[in-house]
C-alpha cells in the first residue's frame, strides 16, 4: 500500500513539473548563457581542450567554468537538436523525483511515520528543488545527487546495514559527479565526512573498516580532482581547477571596501584603478573592472588574478578579523534561510518569476485594497497558507538546530560518553546535521545564496519531523480528547 502511495505522489509531483515545464518552457539566468557558449566550443572542435591562452580573453570560459553540465548540453545538443534545453530540464527533473523518493525514504526510516514523510517529500519537491529543476543551472543536478547521496547514507545508518566498500566507490563516484557540476565539491565534499564516518563506524567493525570506507569513498573524487588539475596543465603550463575565484573570491573583498575599508588602497596592485571607487551597485561590475586593471595594468592573467583574490582572502582575515567575522555571520545567520526547508507555495511562485511571469500573491500594501475593494479572497486566503508554511518551516529549522545537539548530547551522557554505545538512529540524525551546518558555513566564507541551499534543506525538514513528529502527535491527539470531551 505505501509503495502505491509512493508511486502515485511521484506520479502527480512529476505532472505538476510537466505542467509548469509546458507552460514556462526552461528558464534561462545570466549564467546559463556560459555553460551553452561553453557547449558550443566542445563540439566544434577539440583546439579549446588541447590549448588554451589564460591571457587571451578576461574570463576564458573553457577555464572559468567546470566541464561538466556544458559536457551534458552538448551531448543533448547531439541527442535532441533544438529541444536540448527541453530534455535537459526533463532529465533535472527525473533526478529531482528521485531525491524526492530517496528523502521519503530516509523520512520514514528516521520518524517512522508516513504523514511526516509525506511532508518531506514535499518540502523537497516543492521547494528550491521546483524553481531550479527547470532552470538551464547546475543547481538541480548538484543538489539532488548531493541529497540522494545523503539521503542513502543516512537511511543505511539507520537500518544498521555497514556499506561495501564497492558501494563507497559508487557513491564517492556520484561525489565526483557533483564536483564535475560545481567546482567548490573540491571543498564541499568535507561536509559530507562526518555523515560516512558515522555511518562506517556505527555499522562496521571497528574504526579501521570505518577509515577504510571513508578512503575509497573520496578516492574518486581526489583522483578526478588531480586529473583535472593534470589536464589544465597540459593545456594551459598551470595547474589549477577553474578561475573562478577571479569573480567569486573577490565578494569578500567587494563586502569590506563597501565598508568604507581601504582594501583598494592597501593593496599595492589595486592601489593605481580609477574605476574602482564608489562602487557599482553590481557586484560583477566591479570584478570586471578589478580583472581588468589587475590584466592591463599589471599584465596579470586570469589564473594570476584568481590567486591574488585568495591571497587577499587570508590577507583581510588577518588585518580585519572582525569585519570580516560580521560579514561572514551576517551572510551565514539570514533569517530568510528558516523558510528553505517547507515552502510548498514559494517554490511554484519563485519558478514563475524566474520565467518572467507573475505572482499571485499581493505585493506590499495592497492586500487592504485588494480584499476589501476587489474582493479578492483567494489572495487572503494564499497569504494566510504561505503564512503556516513559513511557521511549519521556522518550526523545523529551530528543532533541528537546537534539537539534534540536544538529543545527541543526551545519548552520550547516557552510553557513558562512548559513541560506540550510541544508537544508530541518532548517529544519522548527528552526522546529518553536521553536513547541513557545514555545507552553508564553508559556502558563506565566500558567498552564499539560497539556492545553493537546495542540497541540505530537505535533510533540515527530514531530521526536524524527527523531532517534531512525536510533540505533533501528542499535541494533534490532546486536542482530539478534548473536542470529544466538549462533544459529550
């Protein structure tokens, strides 16, 4: 019955994406005009892989982006001609229902209840997952291999099943993929340790086996991270993955000269720009200018301007440590992100605007006149679902950052502070939550957005129903008892 069940959500989570995948069609952001320029060099020759001038262009693409996803829409730009777009979204949407199946899975695993599944599931579907599935990103693909990877190995925790090391590979494969898709898995793939850790060692035999799963699950990632590295420097005399800090890395930089700190002025290659200062509302008109000073005034090529922004990384961290902690905090603490892991009406809406459409939700002010004059009930009546959307959302991001630390710390008092004595369940819960903390905390030392979030929201939802789930059942049955007692 419940794999019914299962099937038909799926069923009707996939029609819904294909209504809206008809109605909008894929949805193209600045970005994604990269990855299908970068498509377009692929296949129409190989001179682009063999050698490349860093010096040549300001952001040279074949560098600055990763090969991955424009590997992908070149391959369906061979299978499919001009509905690639079309048949990669629907691809980023089978995956997506997949993660959406495999979050249904570690939610009844860890709560076992069906209900909070179910709510899950659809935190997922519904949420970041919704806008991004349909957009020519690699978001969609990133996270929903990201949370089938997570979702696998928590679910495997909880059922005390130890992992294969041929399945570690498998899964350290998919991790590859991830990295081949963004280039910060270079990085982000140390979240991730801690879940693997608890999961080879609450299973297996002793913290060799664990180790030793926790080396062959990396080792596709290292070997593909130091191929990468091999081949740029085949093409280019540099070893290195992309350029990518010549834009990204300089955000912190951009963060404390709006602070009125003399960051330009310090550094001795910046010092001289013109252009600089006041800064343009666009952060990305600003990093072009710096890569085009530090290139023209200093002969500094794309490579060279991406490690000076990382020499001034470390650099602003040691002359201005609390800036640059405020910064980071405020970036990191936004109280915007409570909303991420249930969202069920502000996904669809976020797609529509993304594609150029509307919103059916008043905007600021109007909803007064629009009730009171026009009558319009419906939008009262969104407001007031999007409003028990955000509470449930804020309900469980508050008990899975506080909750899971609580209940963790419970269990080792209670197993004499030996984690071998601790249950598997609250293993999965423990090394989940420090892949969701660690995942945006490494991200927000840079830059972060939400929608980088859609890796570890749905886990947020799935772990805070954990928690929840009991306190709900009790609270719903308590008023049920007393409805009945009224009644009589």
């Amino acid at each position: 019955m419940q794999t019914t069940a299962t099937w038909v959500a799926l069923g009707a989570l996939a029609a819904l994406k294909a209504g809206f995948l008809i109605a909008l069609g894929p949805v193209y952001l600045p970005d994604s005009d990269d990855y299908v320029l970068f498509a377009d060099a692929i296949l129409a020759g190989d001179r682009w892989a063999r050698s490349l001038d860093l010096s040549g262009e300001l952001y040279p693409l074949t560098a600055f982006r990763g090969i991955g996803y424009p590997a992908l829409i070149a391959l369906f730009k061979v299978l499919f001609g001009g509905a690639w777009d079309w048949a990669l979204v629907s691809l980023q949407m089978l995956l997506s229902l997949g993660a959406t199946a495999m979050v249904w899975r570690l939610a009844r695993r860890l709560t076992g209840r069906t209900w909070a599944a179910a709510l899950a599931a659809a935190g997922q579907a519904l949420g970041l997952a919704f806008v991004l599935d349909q957009c020519v990103l690699t978001d969609s693909l990133h996270a929903s291999l990201l949370v089938i990877l997570a979702a696998h190995a928590g679910a495997a925790l909880i059922d005390g099943r130890p992992p294969g090391l041929r399945e570690a590979l498998g899964l350290g494969a998919v991790l590859l993929l991830t990295f081949l898709l963004r280039e910060a898995g270079a990085v982000m793939h140390l979240a991730l340790w801690p879940l693997i850790v608890a999961w080879g060692f609450g299973t297996a035999a002793g913290l060799r086996r664990g180790a030793l799963v926790l080396v062959v699950f990396v080792l596709p990632l290292f070997l593909g991270v130091q191929g990468y590295k091999a081949w740029n420097q085949l093409r280019t005399g540099e070893r290195f993955v992309t350029t990518v800090a010549q834009t990204a890395m300089y955000h912190p930089v951009v963060d404390l000269a709006r602070r009125g700190l003399p960051v330009f002025a310090e550094d001795p290659l910046l010092a001289d720009a013109r252009d600089l200062l006041p800064l343009d509302p666009i952060p990305g008109v600003s990093f072009t200018r710096i890569n085009r000073h530090l290139r023209q005034a200093h002969g500094m090529t794309a490579l060279d301007a991406a490690r000076h922004a990382e020499t001034l990384f470390y650099d602003h961290w040691r002359r201005y440590p609390l800036d640059r902690a405020e910064i980071y905090l405020r970036r990191l603490l936004r109280p915007e992100y409570a909303r991420l892991a249930f969202m069920p009406l502000s996904g669809p809406e976020r797609l529509s605007l993304w594609a150029g459409g509307g919103t059916p939700f008043p905007g600021p002010g109007e909803i007064r006149r629009n009730l009171f004059e026009d009558g319009r009930i419906d939008q009262a009546l969104l407001l007031a679902a999007r409003t028990v959307a955000r509470l449930i959302s804020a309900a469980l991001t508050a008990a899975f950052l506080i909750g899971v630390p609580v209940v963790v710390v419970r269990a080792l008092a209670g197993a004499g502070w030996k984690p071998a004595g601790v249950r598997p369940r609250t293993l999965a819960m423990a090394g989940l939550w420090t892949f969701v903390m660690a995942y945006p905390a490494v991200y927000a030392l840079v830059y972060l957005e939400d929608r980088y979030l859609a890796a570890v929201a749905p886990l947020v939802a799935v772990v805070g129903l954990a928690l929840l789930a009991p306190w709900a059942e009790r609270t719903a049955a308590g008023i049920r008892a007393r409805i009945a007692g009224r009644a009589t």
